[in-house]
C-alpha cells in the first residue's frame, strides 16, 4: 500500500540554524500539508499546498517557514533560523484528486532544538 | 469551523465492543464527520468518515445522529493495536476549505487486556 514518508526520523539542531524537513507524498496525490504536534499537545496545521503553491497557511506559519516541492516528488518544510519553540513532531500528509478527500500522514520527523 | 466535542479519556476491555461519542451542535449542512486516530509515536491515520447515513468499514462503524448534532465511532472488538488517541473532526466541503484538518484534544482510548 502507498504510504507518505518522511526524513529524518529524528533531528537535531541549534537554535538558530537552518533545517529542512523532507517527506515524499504518494505518487498520484495533488494536495500536500505540514503539521506539527508540540509534545503533550493537540496536532496544529501549518500549511496547505497545492498546484505550486501555499493555499492556506496557520498563525504559527510565520516568515522563518518555507514550503517547497523542488521536483515532483519531495515535499520539503523549511525553517530557517530555528528557535526551541520549534521544538516538535512535524507531520507531512497528502490527498489525492480533491482537497476533501482522506489525508495520509507519515511517520512524522522529531525536531529537537537545543 | 465547526467544533466538536469528546470525553477526554475511555477505557475499554479486549474484545469487547467500544462506543466513542463526538457532539457536534453546530455543524452545518456541508460538513462531513471524519475520523482519524493516532497510535502512540505515529502520525494520524484515517478511519471513517461520513455526511448523513451509518457507514462501516474494515476498521470501524459510523453511527450518525438523524440531527447530525453528534456521531458515534464503533469499535465491534478492541484490541490492544486500537489504544490511540481518536479524534472526530467536521470537514467542510465548501469552495473556501483548502482541505486542513483541524484537530482537537481528541479521546485516548484505552484498551486493558
């Protein structure tokens, strides 16, 4: 069965430095999504992409966030100079033809920053 | 978007059938009732969805209200695979939704053996 995968499982940084996280959606899918779960907390949205571009995006979704689809398959989240509020499981989802239809998450990539 | 409303916690005996309530007073005429759950260090994974009638599947059953002012997420026989953390959420499908789920605290299920 497809599935959404994302790298890294778990990663590490200092405050202040750039990471990006990478999820590879499935195949035929069109709508691409970043979530994030603080620990303990309820999973937040982040942002919604499709054809190239943000359709919607959270308060939290500031300036020092970016979103990518570099070529066709990666889906990448980008944060630039990174703060321990940061700190989270990022989830990447995807759907398919229409933007109601089931969204399928990956295993999600830890961020820890110190 | 419309809000829901879950117990925080239940518990449940293996094997035995499981009953997750959601109340959703102000849910409007083109929200669909989704259902996702989240097992312990996964990302959310769908269950069921649905707009009016009962609806199953492999996983679970749909018990919707005939006011759809609250569902019903039926597990027939918990196992120890289905303690997570289950979540009801509305989903409008009008024109102005990009398609995000908005979670809420959601229920953690527990299931002893």
């Amino acid at each position: 069965e497809p599935e959404v995968t994302q790298t890294p499982s778990h990663q590490v940084t200092q405050m202040g430095q750039e990471v990006i996280l990478r999820c590879v959606p499935i195949s035929n899918h069109l709508y691409f999504y970043w979530y994030r779960q603080i620990l303990g907390q309820k999973v937040e949205f982040l942002v919604s992409f499709y054809n190239n571009e943000i359709s919607e995006k959270s308060e939290i979704f500031d300036d020092q966030f970016s979103v990518e689809r570099p070529d066709g398959s990666n889906f990448t989240l980008k944060i630039r100079s990174t703060k321990l509020e940061d700190s989270a499981m990022y989830f990447c989802a995807s759907s398919g033809v229409a933007r109601t239809d089931t969204q399928y998450f990956g295993p999600g990539t830890r961020l820890t920053v110190l | 978007d419309a809000k829901t409303t879950q117990p925080n916690s239940m518990e449940s005996n293996e094997e035995e059938p499981v009953h997750l309530p959601c109340n959703h007073s102000t849910i409007s005429g083109t929200d669909y009732i989704h259902w996702y759950r989240q097992l312990p260090s996964q990302g959310p994974e769908y269950v069921i969805h649905g707009l009016t009638s009962n609806v199953n599947n492999r996983m679970a059953s749909l018990a919707i209200a005939e006011d759809r002012k609250s569902s019903t997420l039926i597990l027939h026989r918990a196992t120890l695979r289905d303690a997570a953390v289950y979540y009801c959420i509305l989903r409008d499908v009008g024109s102005s939704n990009t398609g995000k789920l908005i979670f809420g605290q959601g229920t953690t299920l527990q299931v002893k053996p």
